[in-house]
C-alpha cells in the first residue's frame, strides 16, 4: 500500500513571469543549441542561459529588479548577443511585460 499522498504537497504554481522567464531560456537554450560546434558563440550563449536562470532564480518581480539594478533585461544579458539573436526578443518583450504587471 502506498502511503504517500502527493496532493499533501502541491508543487508551486509559477507566477506568469516564471513562465515568460522559462520561455526566455528556451528561446536561448534553442539558440545554443543551433550554435553547438562554433566554440566562442555557443560559450557566449551559455553565458547569457546562466544569466536568464539567475533571473529565474530570483523568484519575484521584486527579486529580478534587484538582478537587473537599473539596466533593461537585453542590457543585462548582452545588447550585442540579443541583437545577434532577435528570436529571443519577443520573450524579452514578454519578461518585461510580466515585470511591468506586478
């Protein structure tokens, strides 16, 4: 018999700047992964996915403003890596939406 009962422990629900901090590092990880065998870009991209998973890791709203001080999320993870890769800008666009309703 199994004793555990899982509803006991319901997982977090994620707020929508989780979830729009979430699909920012997916648009990412797709963008590395398209870069896997060119050494400096990819390293780069790496980069910016641990800079996007600090965010995530903040938590709240207040928290990813304490991250990012007084710079824009793009200034944050690079203005030149975002303009190199404008996939990712509409996830930006979404986090700072997010940002801006809490």
């Amino acid at each position: 018999m199994n004793n555990c009962k899982l509803d006991k422990y319901p997982s977090p629900r994620k707020t929508d700047l989780q979830k729009c901090l979430g699909k920012l590092i997916s648009a990412i990880q797709k963008e590395w992964g398209e870069q896997l065998g060119e050494t400096t870009a990819a390293d780069l991209s790496e980069d910016v996915m641990d800079l996007a998973h600090t965010l995530l890791q903040a938590k709240t709203a207040e928290g990813v403003r304490g991250v990012l001080g007084n710079l824009t999320i793009q200034q944050y993870l690079g203005d030149v890596w975002v303009q190199g890769h404008p996939n990712v800008k509409k996830c930006i666009s979404e986090v700072e939406n997010a940002l801006n309703r809490t």
